[in-house]
C-alpha cells in the first residue's frame, strides 16, 4: 500500500457485488461461495480502511453488467464506501474527480468548474447527510449531461426545481438560464419577475 500512496494509484474497492450476494435473496449462490465472501467482503472493506490511512486516492467504480450488478444500481456503491470509513464527501469526490483523475479524464469532466462538461445529478435532500438518497431514483429530481437536461421524473419544467438547487448549475456549468433569470453582471445571475 505504501507504493501505492508513493505512486498515487487508485484503488477502486467495488464493495457493492459482494453485499449485493451476503444481504441479498440470491438462492442460487452456492453456500460454499456466501462463506468465501464473507471472509473476502471483511479484506475488501479493510483494504479501504487501510488506503485511507496510507492516503491512497479511492474512486468508485462498479462491477455493472456482470451478474447482480446493473447499471442502475451503482450508487449503492458509494453508501458500502461510506460504510467502509469514507466520510460523505470523500465518497462524493471518489465517485466524480477521482474517478475523472483515475481515467486521465480529469482535464474537461469531474469538477463543476468553467471550461469542463456540466455533468450533475440533483436529488432532493443532501447527499452529505444520507449517502442512500443517491441510491434510491425516486429522489433523482434533474439530471444534467454535458449541460444539457437528459432527465427530470418528477419536474416538467426548471420552475419546478427549486431555485437554491439551480443557480450554481446556472452559474458554473452552463446550463440555460430560464427565462425568469437576467444578467446582473457576467457570471452572476439575478432573480427577475416571474410573471409571465
């Protein structure tokens, strides 16, 4: 692990498959294979534990698309991370600029900041405070790729987002300033009537 720190490579843990099959009815898993996990998922989760120490840069990833691992499912990997020792913020920035500098990507995505692709998820409550609102979609209110709105399941329109959760994603990222919104002075956005 030491080399690891000295060289600042990543570990990617992946906790998610291996509580996927402990915790989960999963019938058709062999015992045999439920008892190695155990004592697997207990090194994985100590490997965490121990780059933290060591200060070796985490960033999540996943096992999506191998058995019990679906795309959609992913986010319950930042909460095992969480579990693992990560505070809330540490696994926020293993899932976006870590994971951006583990792929060399880290130039034009991972950071909300001028110049890179506005990539965000907006969910309702704050993720610093329960992890587990990332995984469950029925919180996702926007979701925002490369500056443009791809999904909103509960919002029909930007009026329906309330407006303290848009206005740094209208500031930094690019995102289109509604109709409701002026320039004050460039870069700063001032709230105008919203009759009409």
């Amino acid at each position: 692990m030491a080399t690891m720190a000295e060289q600042g490579i990543f570990l990617v843990p992946t906790l998610k498959p291996g509580f996927d099959v402990l915790l989960g009815d999963r019938p058709e898993v062999p015992d045999w294979i439920r008892e190695k996990l155990k004592e697997v998922q207990e090194d994985a989760i100590r490997s965490v534990q121990r780059a933290l120490q060591f200060g070796i840069p985490i960033a999540m990833g996943s096992d999506a698309a191998t058995p019990y691992n679906y795309h959609d499912d992913n986010a319950m990997e930042l909460v095992w991370m969480g579990e693992a020792g990560l505070s809330s913020m540490q696994t926020i920035v293993a899932t976006t600029a870590n994971a951006a500098r583990a792929l060399g990507w880290d130039s034009w995505l991972g950071t909300l900041e001028p110049g890179k692709v506005a990539d965000l998820v907006i969910v309702s409550g704050n993720p610093l405070e329960n992890m587990r609102l990332l995984a469950d979609r029925r919180n996702v209110k926007l979701v925002v790729k490369n500056g443009q709105i791809v999904a909103q399941p509960t919002a029909p329109s930007l009026r329906d987002i309330p407006e303290y959760l848009l206005a740094g994603a209208w500031i930094c990222c690019g995102l289109p300033v509604p109709e409701h919104y002026s320039y004050k002075q460039e870069g700063e956005y001032r709230k105008a009537s919203f009759e009409g």
